[in-house]
C-alpha cells in the first residue's frame, strides 16, 4: 500500500482541497492481489487503490461520461489521515472504478 501511495503521489494523481459545499466525496478501497510463479509460489503482493465509482449517480456525479473537466473528489484512503477535517483529494488524473476513466 505504501508503494502505491508513493507512485500515486509521485505521479500527482490528486491535490488535498477543501470539500466545497454540495459537493460529495466518493469513498475508495484497496484491492489486493497475489501474483504467484510458474512454480505456484508466491512472486508478490499488490495492492492498487480503487474509486467506488460504483456509487456515482448521472446527473448528481458527474454529467457527461467522458468529459474530462468536470471535478471529482475522492474521500482519503485507508492509511491516509486528512491534514484538516473536511478536507478531501482533489483527482487531477482519474483513478480505476469511476465511470470516466479511460478504459
């Protein structure tokens, strides 16, 4: 989880904003997977951080599914702490799970 958070963060995936108000911001969860050998032994771990874009409602969420300037705010992951209370990221580059990134 860390080295997913160092490459999100290296990458500047999201900016720490202040929910404005109406605005709502969508939980994430992590999602683990064991990569294993030709051997059926362990190679590694992964862990990759998914939006629960599950959850967004067309017209209250987002608008347009493929316009790329409406803003999406996401809550902090698990391991995370918010520097301020109500604050949240800001996603500059869409993360998987939400209905507007890419395929």
């Amino acid at each position: 989880m860390d080295a997913e958070i160092a490459a999100l963060e290296l990458n500047h995936t999201w900016d720490i904003v202040d929910l404005p108000q109406g605005k709502r911001a969508l939980p994430c969860k992590w999602v683990y997977k064991v990569n294993h050998n030709s051997d059926g032994t362990m190679e590694r771990l992964k862990a990759r951080l998914v939006v629960r874009g599950d959850i967004q409602r067309e017209g209250i969420d987002y608008f347009e599914t493929f316009s790329p300037v409406e803003e999406v705010y996401m809550r902090f992951p698990a391991g995370l702490l918010p520097p301020k209370p109500n604050q949240a990221c800001l996603l500059r580059k869409f993360l998987y799970g939400l209905k507007k990134a890419s395929r």
